[in-house]
C-alpha cells in the first residue's frame, strides 16, 4: 500500500460498511448514548470495519471517528475522519436518507472524500483539485441566485435544551425569503445534496464527522463553504461545525446576512 491513500480505497471502504449496515438494519439493536443520541450496534460494526481496514493499510495514521473515537485529536499529518452511519435516526425507522462518510485529511486539508449511501446505491466521491462526483458521473452545485427560489436544508440537535428560540428564529426568518426547507436528517447527504444541486444551501451546527468529506465533495462541486460566523483563529475551519454554511455560490452571503440577521432580531427581542 502507498503512503497515501487512493479514492477508490476509501470507496471500497464505504461500500463494505455500507453492506454491513444493511444486512444488521432487519436485526437493530438500539442504545441511547449520555440518555439522548441514538445509537446501534450496527453504527459500532461499522466503525469498527473502517478503523481495521485503514489501520491495517496506514498504521501511523489517526482515526477521528463518532463511535469508536470521538475525541481524538485533529491535529495530525495524516487523519481520517469517520461517521459509520450519518443519519442514525432514518436509520433506525427504516428511512432510506443514510450515509457512511469517511474522509482523508493531510496537513489539516480534506484530500480525499467519499460519502455513500447504501440504501439508494448512490456513491459521493472527491478529490482536491480534481472535481467531485455521483456514481462516478462528474456534479456541480445549483446556479440559483435568487434567496426566493432557493431550496434550503437545515438539521436540529438532539439536545435542544437552551438553543430552540434560536433554531425557530433562523427558521422562521430562512422560510420567509427562500422557497421552501428541507430537513432530511443526514447532515452528509445535506451537503452532497448541495453539490449535485437537489439543494441550492445548507445551514447547521454539526460535529467533524458528520460534514468532514461533505464539505469537500461541496466545495469541489463548485458550492461555497464556510460559517455564519467566522470560526476562531486557532480552529481549523474545514473541522469546525458550528454554524456551518455551504450554498450555490450566489446565494452565499446573501444567507448568511440573513441568519445574522435572525440572530440579532433574537437578541434583540429578548433584551426588549
């Protein structure tokens, strides 16, 4: 095996996690991990195939991962970045919206992408520099460049506790300049949405492993990606989740000036 991982391995990856969450769906046993985030044994198998396999390839390399690793380091030459089953919940009531990503980063930069959905047989692949693709069929973000028209996919927390009157008012205030919202429950699949234009923007708070190889397959996409707010200095942002946006290029500021824009209507109600 080369010192750097190829595409095609990590699709291969994806493709056997993807058969093993299949096979154990008819079979779930469901958890609830600190007493609110769903979690299966098949999430764990998953984990676990992954880890084994890029370990046994790329022994000096370090795992970021939801299940199995969530609080590993990210400061590493070599890191893989890795959630088993993004859209545990669609998972676990039999809806198709699922997704393993897996991505590789070098130096902090994600290189290599890869985000599969086994239920739908659709495969999200990226490279830096090279171009993203469906099913091996190259992609690009929607064109849209009226907020109006825009189709825009949003997610909530499982813990709500605190942040609800922000969610609502960001709500409240995107569906009443765009088109219509959409919330499929996979972060993942949200953003690879975004690149194949199903989506014209996506906004959320997430964890690395739920955007780490989205984002990438966004951006080589042609769609714009960073935060509503600008992520602190020392904080790598292609791994930094809190407020995430990725959009078709035009609409990029205008939704970001707008969920500011909710934030300081919030703000402002609560101190009146």
């Amino acid at each position: 095996m080369s010192a750097q991982p190829t595409l095609g391995f990590i699709r291969k990856l994806a493709i056997a996690a993807g058969e093993i969450i299949v096979s154990e769906r008819n079979k779930l046993d469901i958890q609830f991990k600190g007493g609110h985030e769903l979690v299966t044994q098949a999430d764990i198998a998953a984990d676990r195939v992954i880890r084994e396999s890029i370990l046994a390839a790329f022994p000096q390399h370090h795992i970021l991962s939801e299940e199995l690793a969530p609080d590993a380091a990210t400061d590493h030459r070599h890191l893989w970045v890795i959630d088993p089953i993004d859209g545990t919940v669609n998972y676990a009531h039999l809806h198709p919206q699922v997704a393993i990503s897996i991505a590789y980063y070098h130096k902090g930069q994600a290189r290599l992408a890869v985000v599969h959905n086994p239920f739908l047989q659709e495969t999200f692949c990226a490279e830096q520099g090279a171009g993203a693709w469906l099913n091996q069929q190259p992609i690009h973000c929607s064109e849209q460049h009226e907020l109006k028209r825009a189709l825009v996919a949003t997610g909530f927390p499982y813990q709500k506790d605190g942040v609800l009157p922000q969610l609502m008012s960001r709500l409240n205030t995107v569906l009443s300049h765009c088109a219509d919202m959409r919330r499929l429950g996979s972060a993942a699949l949200d953003i690879c949405w975004v690149a194949c234009g199903r989506l014209d923007a996506y906004y959320e708070t997430v964890k690395p492993w739920d955007f780490a190889a989205a984002q990438l397959i966004a951006r080589e996409a042609g769609a714009s990606s960073g935060h509503i707010y600008p992520p602190p200095q020392d904080a790598n942002p292609q791994l930094w989740g809190e407020d995430l946006l990725i959009t078709a290029p035009a609409l990029y500021e205008p939704l970001q000036a707008l969920l500011q824009q909710a934030d300081k209507y919030l703000l402002s109600s609560q101190q009146g």
